[in-house]
C-alpha cells in the first residue's frame, strides 16, 4: 500500500469515527483528535481484503478496549460497511 493510500485510509476511518462519534465526546465539545488512539489502531488492522464483519468486532474490541465502552455491534457493523465501500472507492 503506498503512502498516499495509507493516509486515506486513516482520513476515511477518522472521518467515519469522528462523525458517528461513539461516546458523544465531541458533541459535548471534546477536541476534534479525541479518537485518534482507537483511529490509529483501527487504521493499522483496516484493509480492503476483510470482510464487514471482522472490521466491526476490530471497531468494537478497540473501543471497548480503550474506553471499556459496550458498543452495539450493530452501529460497529454500519461503520464497517462505510469504511469499506468508501476505502474500495479509492482503489
């Protein structure tokens, strides 16, 4: 993967992370890099090759790792699928 296309991978995730914003953190007015830890590590797992559903437990295990937050598997599995369409666009 070249450096361009590694870097929109991080702006496609953080971009999805920060508008569906798990925690409610930046609608009560959290700065805008809150979820750069979890970003970063969802980033280093993300590639075209999986499949919706391991991109939504890596999203939930790494929230529930960083924050100890019980996410919906659900929403985890909606960002999946944004983040994987939106990153196959790109290719």
């Amino acid at each position: 993967m070249t450096k361009g296309a590694t870097m929109r991978k991080a702006e496609i995730v953080s971009e999805i992370i920060n508008a569906w914003d798990p925690a409610g953190l930046l609608a009560g007015g959290a700065p805008s890099n809150e979820y750069d830890i979890e970003i970063d590590r969802i980033s280093n797992m993300f590639h075209p090759e999986l499949v919706e559903t391991e991109l939504a437990k890596i999203i939930h295990t790494v929230f529930n790792d960083s924050l100890a937050m019980k996410l919906s598997l659900l929403q985890c599995l909606k960002c999946a699928f944004r983040m994987l369409e939106e990153l196959r666009s790109t290719d």
